[in-house]
C-alpha cells in the first residue's frame, strides 16, 4: 500500500510540474516562464519554500496589478470551497 502511494505521489507531482511548464508561456512574464521551465523539471528537486518566495517577487515586479488580484482571489475561494470556511473567516 505505500509503494502505490509513493507511486501515486510521484505521478502526481510529475503531472504538475509538466502542467506548469505549459502554463508558464501563458502567464505573461518571460521571467515566470523562465523560472517554470529552469526550475520545474522533471527529475529535478525543487526547495519549494525559496521558489515559491521567487515566484511571487517575480510576479509582484512583471504581472499587472489586477492580474494579481485575480489569481489571489481564486486561490481565496479554492481555500474557501475546501475547508467549508467563508470568506469572512478568513480575512
């Protein structure tokens, strides 16, 4: 039963990384997209903590600011939908 959970992970995490390699051209910013695909490949290990503090620097300094607020609301109500909290908890 582990193994097919660390198979499972390993699947998983490959099918993000992959997915986020896609999305990088999209996002706007030739840096971002330079980071998704320098930092996310497949067999390469990533500190996640130092790249996601990376990556938002990098899209404070090159995204718009309404592009911003955009993705920070999905991921208010991502969280939202998968706690069962309210908006109002939490902010």
């Amino acid at each position: 039963m582990i193994n097919l959970c660390l198979i499972f992970f390993a699947v998983f995490l490959q099918a993000c990384k992959f997915s986020l390699r896609q999305l990088g051209p999209l996002m706007g910013s030739e840096s971002i997209n330079n980071k998704f695909q320098r930092h996310l490949l497949e067999d390469a290990n990533l500190i996640y903590g130092e790249f996601l503090n990376d990556l938002a620097k990098l899209m404070v300094k090159d995204l718009q600011c309404n592009t911003l607020w955009v993705y920070f609301l999905y991921t208010v109500l991502f969280h939202e939908s998968s706690s069962g909290g309210s908006m109002h908890d939490i902010l």
